[in-house]
C-alpha cells in the first residue's frame, strides 16, 4: 500500500549541480503535482500534470522541469541548482477534484 | 492579490476554546475546497472537504461562502493535538490546488 513515494528524502546539493527528484504513485491517480515549501511559509506549486504527457506550470516554475511519460511517475529536474531552491519538496497526486495523496518530502539544500 | 490568502497566526488558545480560521480566494470560478493539516516538517494530511452547504465532521466545521469568495474552519472544544498549521486548499476551474500559507495553531494547557 505504497501511496506516494518520493526519493530521495534530503539531499545537499552544490552550486550549479543538477539532480532529479522521483516521484511515483501507485492509485492510478491522474492528477500530479510538485510543490515546494519554504520555512514559515505554504506550499508553492511549482509544476502539476493532468495526466501522461501533459504537464504545465505553476506558481513557481523557473528553475525546474517536468515529465509525465507515464501515469505512474512524475520526475522533477533542477539543471543549475542555486540556494534559492533549497526547500523541502513535496509530490502529490488526486483524482480530478479529489483528495491530495501526498509524499513524505524531499529536503533539498543548495550550498 | 494572492489567488489563496490566509492568515498565518499564530493563534494561541488555551485549550477548551472555539477558534475559527477564513481563508480567501480570488477566482470565482474555483470548484473545490479543502482544509488540510499540517505538522511540523511532515506532509499535509486531509481534513476535510468544504461543501456547499456546509460540513462538519466532530469539533470540526467547515464553510463556504462564496458571494463573499472565503471557506471557513471552526474547531470546538481545542485539544492539544489540535496545534499544527492549517492550510485552505482551492481548486481553480484548470484543476490546479492551490494553498494557501496556513494558519498555525497552538493550544495551550
């Protein structure tokens, strides 16, 4: 009964570096997301997908890229990583109109 | 304006009190709405859907307003175990959940 699964739960970044955050839902969930939280502050969508092989952008989309090859997985991207991307990241998935399944986080920090 | 706006608190209240939290939207067309709970470093969890008409479900409340554009929670009788951040959740009409920041809430003994 797997839900949402994120990897890798932390990871430290250096300046520039590029990493891929995996996400991957086993409900068959159409909808996907990826927000980042800061501390303090609500969760920012930065990419959602309404379904395999259509994804569009959020509320803070620069820095980052999407996939959605599949129903299943959800992969985001950060090809030059800078401080300002230091954050926990969540994915998330729900039918249309439905509850959010989200992941534990990804806490990624950018040094 | 913020398409979801909260406001973040804290709100401290000893326990045994009634508190209540709005929450604002900006598109008149958001479909969906939803209070999720928030522990501290941990992911958002379902509270409760918000119905037209209205929902509770135990010391928990929740209500929209949508002339006015804002979704409410109210919790009676506060237990410790309530204290976490309570983030408002819309769905606009392209199907995107927005958050908003949260309002945090610590019951006090």
């Amino acid at each position: 009964n797997a839900g949402v699964t994120q990897t890798p739960k932390f990871r430290i970044l250096k300046i520039g570096q590029s990493m891929t955050l995996q996400c991957t839902q086993d409900m068959n969930h159409n909808y996907m997301y990826w927000y980042r939280q800061d501390p303090g502050m609500g969760l920012k969508l930065i990419y959602y997908s309404v379904g395999a092989g259509i994804t569009d952008k959020g509320e803070v989309p620069n820095g980052y890229n999407v996939s959605r090859s599949t129903t299943e997985d959800f992969p985001l991207r950060l090809e030059l990583a800078a401080p300002s991307q230091t954050s926990v990241y969540f994915c998330a998935s729900s039918p249309p109109g439905g509850e959010l399944f989200f992941g534990e986080g990804s806490r990624l920090t950018v040094l | 304006r913020k398409e979801v706006e909260q406001d973040p608190g804290p709100f401290n209240v000893p326990e045994g009190a009634t508190v209540a939290f709005n929450c604002t939207y900006s598109n008149s067309a958001s479909q969906s709405f939803f209070w999720y709970r928030q522990d501290c470093r941990k992911e958002p969890k379902l509270l409760m859907s918000v119905y037209s008409s209205g929902n509770e479900d135990g010391r928990f409340t929740a209500q929209l307003n949508r002339a006015s554009q804002y979704i409410s929670l109210l919790i009676r009788d506060s237990k410790l175990s309530d204290s976490a951040t309570y983030l408002c959740v819309v769905e606009s009409n392209t199907g995107k959940l927005i958050f908003g920041q949260g309002t945090t809430l610590q019951v006090k003994p």
